[in-house]
C-alpha cells in the first residue's frame, strides 16, 4: 500500500507543473476571448471547467513525455525538442479548441452534424486564430522551460531562480 502511494504521490507531483501552468494561461485565454467576443454570443468556460481542462491538459503533458516519439531530438540542440513538441502540443490545442466550440454550437444546432455546419458558418476566424496565436506563445514557453529544464537539472534550476534553500531543520 505504501509502495501505490508513493508512486501516486510521484505522479501528482510530476502532473502539478504543466497543470498549475495551464490553469494559469487558460484563465488569461478566457479572459481574451471574453474581450475578444465582447457583445457576442460567447459564453466563456467557468472556473471549474478551466480547472478540470487544466487538470486533463496536466496528465496529457505527462503522458505524452512518456511517448517515445515525443522527445525525438534527446541529443540535438534544444531547438529541435522545442519545435517537434510544440508542434505536437500545438496540434492538440486546435483540435481541443475545435472541439470546445464545436460542443457549443452543437447544443444550439441540436446535434454534431449540424453543430460543425453552423460553427463553420458562424465562427469568427480572426478570434479563433488569435487563440491560437496565444497558444502557441504560451506552449512555445512551456516547451522551452522543459527542455532547459530537463538539461540544466531541476534543483540548479531552482537554485538559479529562488536562490540557495535553506537546509530542513530536524
């Protein structure tokens, strides 16, 4: 029992960095689309279903960097892990994008067929795009930080960036 524990505790804490990541830049990409779809018929996800997206998005990363066709370049110039992951990442984005406004428009139309017609009618591409924009940055960032990461160590990372930790009093 202890041994299930200990690997769900390592699980959690391994998920909890792309997890708080999401939670914080989806609630920024909430928030440009609401002021993007200022007097439209956008109604923007609530908290809990950022949360949950966060959650899914969290164990996607870390499942996905278990994938041995997602880190193809180990050896190259970070560039290449860099790329080739936020190429990928950027690639379920859209398709998870697609498929939130698809369900929206979906319930209106009263059933998937006519859900994607209507989304194709009536989509703003410029606002789509613009997400996408951001998503992109935002992944690019993520991408980066996980490889420097992954080469620099991360407690050197952590000593650069918080300075030294103070040593456990016992």
């Amino acid at each position: 029992m202890r041994r299930v524990l200990e690997k769900l505790l390592e699980e959690f804490l391994a998920m909890l960095p792309p997890t708080i990541f999401f939670f914080v830049w989806l609630h920024i990409v909430t928030f440009v689309r609401v002021l993007m779809a200022k007097g439209s018929h956008y109604e923007p996800l609530d908290a809990l279903s950022i949360t949950v997206w966060a959650l899914i998005l969290g164990k996607a990363v870390l499942l996905a960097d278990n994938l041995p066709v997602i880190n193809l370049y180990p050896h190259k110039p970070l560039v290449y892990n860099v790329t080739w992951k936020t190429a990928i990442y950027l690639l379920v984005a859209a398709v998870m994008h697609y498929v939130e406004r698809l369900f929206d428009f979906s319930r209106e139309a009263g059933g998937v067929a006519a859900g994607n017609a209507k989304l194709f009618a009536e989509i703003v591409w410029p606002h789509f795009w613009a997400v996408q924009i951001i998503l992109l940055v935002l992944i690019v960032m993520y991408c980066t930080m996980v490889e420097l990461i992954r080469v620099i160590g991360k407690e050197k990372v952590r000593r650069l960036f918080f300075g030294p930790m103070p040593l456990p009093v016992f």
